[in-house]
C-alpha cells in the first residue's frame, strides 16, 4: 500500500477536502488537479503520522538497511547519502513535515505561475 490511499471517514472529513478542493479549484487548479494534490498532501500528512506515531521503529526502519550497508562500503564511496542518514538521525518528524509541506507549496506556485 502507498502512503498517498488515505480513506477519509466520516462527513467532517469530506467536508474538509471539499473546503481543500474548493480551495484549489478557486486558485486556479483544474477538480482532476486538486484531486491529485489532495491524494499528495494526504500522503505526506500520513507519512509524517505514521512516523510520529510509530517512533524511532517507523523512522528507522529503512534507515538501519543504509546504515548497514553503509557500514560495509568503502570510506567516502557514500559521502553524500552518509550525511543525509546522520542528519536524519538529529531532524525530527516535524522538520521532514515542514520541509515536504514547503516544497510542496512552492511546486503548486510554480505550477500556478505556468498555467497563468
């Protein structure tokens, strides 16, 4: 499963993503457009949950695999993805929601910009 199936219950959650779509449809964005940027912000709200909720296991879960592996390399063969596992081990849930949720609002702006 993918983080983006996220079922919406009850009639205060369709509410709120008929609010988030009238919203961007007003902006500019076609129902097909809001539809798919709904499913994308869903899934980073779900990822982000998930891992706040699911603590240090849901977060390392693949990352202890690149450690490993990492690990086993040569010195220097991974500069790049070995400063990325070292960041991630100090940056909390709330930096990774934040920083996904600005690039995502960025993309919709350019995307906007484009259109117009």
């Amino acid at each position: 499963a993918t983080a983006t199936h996220v079922q919406l219950r009850g009639t205060y959650s369709l509410a709120l993503a008929e609010r988030v779509l009238g919203a961007l449809t007003a902006a500019g964005f076609t129902v097909a457009e809001g539809g798919h940027i709904l499913s994308l912000v869903s899934g980073v709200a779900y990822t982000a949950a998930r891992d706040l909720l699911g603590g240090d296991q849901s977060r390392s879960q693949h990352t202890s695999e690149v450690t490993r592996i990492l690990a086993d390399a040569p010195a220097g063969q991974f500069a790049l993805l070995g400063e990325v596992i070292a960041d991630r081990a100090v940056a909390g849930t709330a930096d990774d929601f934040d920083f996904s949720l600005d690039v995502v609002i960025d993309g919709l702006r350019l995307r906007l910009d484009r259109k117009g």
